[in-house]
C-alpha cells in the first residue's frame, strides 16, 4: 500500500487549494458519540441491495453525509480558506446547526477526486442526504475494497426512455442502492476509521481534515425580516438571502506522493520519467462540465 505524504504546516494546508480543486466535502454528525473506542459506522439501514428503505446513514447518533463542492478558496498562507453554501443543502445543517453565539468548531473533511470520477462525483450532487443514503451497504473498508452492489440500471432498461427518464431511474436505483464506488476510507488510509467517525473517500488524492471558525449570514431559522432593520447586524447575508459563507482552516492533510512537489510544495500531477502517466485531478468548469489539473513541472 502507498505511504500518503502527511502535511504538517499551514503553508502546505493552503497550496493543496490554490487551485480550486473540485472536492467532496463528508461530513459526521457525532453530538453524541459512542463510548467505544472504535467506532463502527452502520452506512445504511437497508436490508440489502434491493431494499425499498430511504433513511440516511446512521449508527447510534452518528449520521454520514458527503456533497460536492466547488466554490471555496484559499484566504491566506496558513491553511485558512472560505467556502459557500446554500442554507438548504443537508451538509449545512451539520456545518453549521442552529447556532447560539454563532457556533463553530464543526470539523468536516474535503477529498479531491481525478479524472475517472468524474461520474461518481456528479452522482454525489444529483440527490440529497436528506432524503436517502448515499452510500452502499457494508461500504466501509479500511484497505477500500470495491462493493459488489451495482447502481446502474440493468443493460437494456435505459434504450427507448427519454433523457428525463433516464435520470430519474438512476436517482432512484440510487435511492435504492446508494452510489457504486462511493467508499469511505481513512484519512491517508491511515488504519481504521477514527472515532470521530471522519473519513475521506476512496479514489481520492487529496485528503483534508477542516474545521470551521466563523459562519457569515443568516440562519436558516433566523428571521431575516427582523434583522433587516438592524443596518449594523453580523448576520445579514454577506452573499444573498440564501447562502452562507463558511470560514474554516485545515488542520491536517495527507496528499498522494504522486501528486506532491516536495521541492517546491506544489499539489500537482508529478510526471516522472520512465512511469505512467498520473491521472489529473478536477476542477470545474459549470453545468456538469470539468477541467482537468495538469502540470508543466518537471519533477526534480
């Protein structure tokens, strides 16, 4: 198995997002956690592949979810960055719950996905933890090993249905199976699962563990109608009526060595003479389109 590079320092935590990355951003709600040293995560209460069941992912009080994201940037050279988010995405609910005193301190992680995922990560963004779980049964493996369960439609069931059809039949083998290939993994697959229960995802070259500082706007509960008379209130929206804008920094990171200048401390594809070509990582461009991140460096 491949020894991750693990990163230490905040110069390092912000290079892996100077370039925008698209990331999967996972999260756990553990408000109450098991007393157990090891924490097992139950992914889905589905009795088994074709099970009707459309409850998210719990164990005990912990709950598991992931989300795409895309609109996040670096802030400053010690592992500070900004993302947004919209007040009705499931994720930010765990982010940011219903605060007193604005509270903070939630940790999440991002994973960067290459090309090759870039099915799996459109399938993260078609549908809502809220209402299903995204995960196969029995899909965590601390060595990553493939489900067995497929989520797509049986051969031959897509050929004379509309394109409108078509979708809504793999949103709902989804629903029903949750996304092949989505497997949770260990922070730089380092042993098992945490007992926080934070994980990265399987496929993934770039593993950060984050945690928020700030949330800038409006609650979902709160009464924006109230504070738009107090010209001088912290949380009217700072983007709209319906996004927030979340403050956090990395606090520990592992990247692949495939894709670390250790020279230059540079999160790039690392092209080296005589070896195969490294797959690029994704950024994006909009409506479902994605670009790739190569390098023009040459590994010294």
């Amino acid at each position: 198995m491949t020894d991750w590079i693990h990163l230490t320092s905040g110069k390092e935590f912000s290079r892996l997002l100077y370039t925008n990355p698209v990331c999967i951003l996972s999260t756990v709600d553990s408000s109450n956690e098991p007393s157990d040293d090891q924490v097992t995560i139950k992914n889905c209460n589905r009795d088994g592949p074709t099970s009707e069941k459309n409850e998210p992912s719990t164990h005990i009080n912990l709950r598991r979810n992931v989300m795409v994201l895309s609109w996040l940037t670096a802030t400053n050279n010690s592992g500070r960055f900004l993302f947004s988010i919209n007040k009705s995405r499931y994720s930010t609910e765990l982010l940011a719950p219903q605060r007193s005193g604005d509270k903070t301190g939630v940790e999440f992680s991002l994973s960067v996905p290459v090309k090759g995922m870039e099915e799996l990560v459109k399938d993260v963004g078609s549908i809502s933890g809220r209402c299903c779980c995204k995960f196969q049964s029995n899909s965590t493996s601390p060595n990553g090993e493939e489900s067995r369960i497929r989520t797509d439609p049986p051969e031959g069931t897509c050929d004379n249905l509309s394109n409108r059809q078509r979708k809504k039949l793999r949103l709902d083998t989804i629903k029903n199976n949750g996304i092949l290939g989505l497997i949770p993994v260990p922070l730089g697959y380092a042993g098992s699962l945490e007992r926080s229960g934070l994980f990265a995802i399987k496929g993934t070259v770039a593993h950060l563990r984050c945690r928020t500082y700030a949330v800038i706007g409006p609650h979902p509960s709160d009464n924006l109608g109230e504070m738009s008379n107090n010209a001088n209130s912290t949380k009217r929206p700072s983007i709209d009526d319906d996004h927030l804008l979340i403050m956090a920094e990395v606090i520990d990171a592992y990247v692949h060595p495939s894709y670390w200048n250790p020279t230059k401390l540079l999160f790039c594809p690392q092209q080296r003479e005589g070896e195969e070509a490294v797959s690029p990582y994704l950024t994006f461009f909009g409506s479902q389109t994605f670009g790739y991140v190569v390098s023009s460096i040459a590994d010294s």
